[in-house]
DNA sequence: ACCTGAACACCGTTCAAGT
DNA sequence: ACCTGAACACCGTTCAAGT
C-alpha cells in the first residue's frame, strides 16, 4: 500500500503513477487502443516495460485509471443548469458523457473495458441518479435509467469512433454497406432509409436516442 | 474469388470456412474470446495455424463470419407475431438481438468489434425499418431508430456479459462498487439506489430500457 | 490444392540483479 | 527504492517447401 509512493528515501523514481496515465493518454490519442502496448509507453516514457508493474499491476488497470482520468471533470461540465429543467439536465449530463469519450481516440472502447469506481465515474453516476430522485422517480426507476443511459451513450459512441477512425480505412464501412444493400432487392425498406443509414450524422443519432429516452422518461412519470 | 472451393481437384481440405466459423463459436463458448486465438483455434482443428489464412485473410474477417453466423435466423425467430402492434413487433425483434447476443459467451464483444453486411445482420436491419416505416415513421426516423435500438442494446448485452463472465472472478466488480458507494458519504443518491444498483435484473434493466426507447417513438408518432 | 514448418515482429508479465 | 536485462509463454501473419 505504500511502495511507489510517501518518504522519498533511495533513488527519487523517473516515473510514477499520474505521469504514467497521462503519457498513455497522449499514445492513445496519437497511436489508437491497439498500439497502446507496455512497451511502447514504456518507450515513450524512457523507461523498460517492467518498469511500469511497479505502478500498474496491470495493464488494465492502468487502463481503468484512464478511463477515471477522461471521466474526470465531466460532471462538473454539465452543471450550471442548475435551474432547468431534470430533463434538460439529464440530456446535458448524457451529452458531456459522450463529450468526455469523444475527446479521446478509441475514449468508449478504452471506458467499455474498464469498470472504474473512482469519483469520475461515481460523481457522474450520483449526478444522474440524483437528478432523476429529485425529479421524483423511484430509486429503481432512477438506478435503472442511469444503466439505460450510461448504455447507450457508450454504445453508440463506440460505433461512432469504429465508424470514423482511421484505423477503419476511409468510407470503407459505408460503402460495403451500401453495396449490400443495394445489389438485389432484398431490402427494399433499407433502400430507403438508405441516406439517412449511410451519411450518419452522429450528433443529430445521438440527441435522437437520447430524447427518445427521455420522452420515454417523461411519459413514465 | 475461387482459391478454396469449387471443382475438387487436388487433395480434398480437411477443413473450410463453415467448419472454421463452427469451431471457433464452440472454442468462444468454451474459453472466451480472449482465448479464442488462431494458433488454439488451429490446434482444435487438428491444422496448423497457417492453414486457417487459406480461408479467412484475417482473425478479423474471421470474427465477421461469427458474427454473422450469431445473427443467422435471429429476424425469423422475431416474426409470427404478423398481427401484433408496431411497438410489440419492435419489441420482438430486440429482445431476440438480445438473445441472440447473449447466446454465446462474449458475443456483444465479438458483435461490437465487427461490421457484417450479411443476411443476418441486414435483415435484421431490414425488418426494424420496415416495421417503423410501415408504422408511418419517416425513413429518417426509421433509421435513426434502428441506431437508437441497436446500440442500446449492444452497449447493454457487453455490459451484462462483462458483469457476469466467468473470467471476471465471481461478485468482485459489484462488491468494490457497493464498497466505493457507500464508504464515506460523497454519494447520497446512489446509496439510496443501491439496491437496484448492485443487484443488477439485467432481464428487467434491459425491458426497461426498451420500453422507454418505445414509449419515445409512441409520444413521436 | 492444401497444409506444414519455420520464421518475423511483436505481446503482457515476472524477477533476479544492478545502482 | 527504482529500474534494467533477460527471460517466459505467448500472439497474428507470411511464405517457401513438401505432398
């Protein structure tokens, strides 16, 4: 509980703990999930691979303290409204969520792995649930939306940055999509919908759940 | 376009594409899909790992194939309900997403992490457009709902699969949460919810969720 | 035509040994 | 106390060579 850290007796360390997820930030952003390996944050920190267990025991929970750090900050974003309206408040809570991943290259991949119970996860959750108790939903109905939410925002964020990141080559996805739905005529109803399917506006799909959600909220009250 | 298969000439393969995608389902289920690599998956086969890149260029393309294989009859399995209502047909076919998802071990992930445009995965797509289009929604709506649905219940499925995987010891993630949750008292709100919280029905979770989504599209009629 | 064997360029993680 | 060096047990993928 105490090794890397409180006296400062022997060697003063190159590395520690907050450096280390800031430098795997950085690589994330710069590289994608996929080239985040020990070795090249140990690279990039000037340092061995092994060095860096002495701080992590992992690598995921180096990844978990990522996931906290990009979560830091997020609920306080999102306040200020004090005075709306709990829906306004919510879609804004859900929005800076979204926000919050989108800042960072593969940001819902990396959140998706991890299951951070640090205050950025937490506070974000107690402002939600919060929100809704206070708007007078049951303490169920305020937990179970806080998964629905929390669920979909992660979901669809992740399809977004699959859909845009340069990994994924291009308009790759697209097009093959397109080109299966229009050889043959299998799927007359997606003909249809084919421009809304294929150009998709990932801010305008979103505050469409979203609302969809909230309605759905509004209705139940 | 033609490397392994039609005429028969030459010494006959000990294994194709349907054994491939067959095998590796069953290691999936078995191990996980960290687990599932191309040298174990091989090694199932009785082949060496080479072999299997005759008939999938990439693990990639590999996980496509199971992917769509997961979705294979998942819309057939959602119909017969001919004479339901929009919304109970819609319902349907989310749930059968759903088990469909939940039919393998990993199977949000393995779905995630791919994009198939095969007959399971677009007629899936096909029937939850029409079924909104024919309910009067836009082609826009339409669209943007099958998003909306889609990554909700993706985003849920990953979640509940990661909450309740063998690999992810027993009851730990909840315990640490109930532990963050109510030591100290930073989180009213959740310590309130927490029953709900932490004793995760994903079954109602996921109806909830569901359900507003629905009542949503009903108030946007 | 199909598969083997062996290699290439990596991984995460551990740990004795140096300073 | 902190880090290096080197190893362990793996990965995905490629490709000449055998049959």
């Amino acid at each position: 509980m105490s090794s890397p850290s409180t006296p400062a007796r022997g060697r003063p360390s190159r590395i520690d703990r907050a450096l280390t997820v800031r430098t795997a930030l950085d690589l994330l952003d710069r590289s994608g999930l996929d080239a985040l390996t020990m070795r090249r944050l140990a690279d990039a920190m000037g340092v061995q691979a092994g060095a860096l267990y002495r701080y992590y025991a992992t690598k995921q929970e180096l990844l978990t303290a990522m996931s906290e750090q990009m979560m830091e900050g997020v609920t306080a974003s999102a306040v200020g409204t004090d005075d709306a309206s709990w829906s306004e408040r919510l879609a804004t809570l859900a929005h800076a969520l979204r926000k919050a991943l989108l800042a960072r290259r593969d940001g819902a991949r990396v959140f998706a792995g991890t299951h951070s119970t640090g205050v950025g996860v937490l506070g974000f959750a107690e402002a939600l649930v919060g929100i809704l108790r206070e708007a007078g939903f049951s303490d169920d109905d305020a937990a179970l939306s806080l998964y629905t939410v929390a669920n979909f925002t992660v979901g669809h964020t992740l399809e977004e940055q699959a859909a845009t990141d340069p990994e994924n080559g291009g308009t790759t996805g697209v097009e093959k999509l397109r080109n299966a739905v229009t050889s043959g005529s299998d799927y007359p109803h997606l003909n249809r919908a084919l421009s809304a399917l294929t150009s998709p506006d990932f801010d305008r799909n979103f505050a469409f759940g979203l609302d969809l959600l909230v309605e759905g909220l509004k209705a139940r009250l």
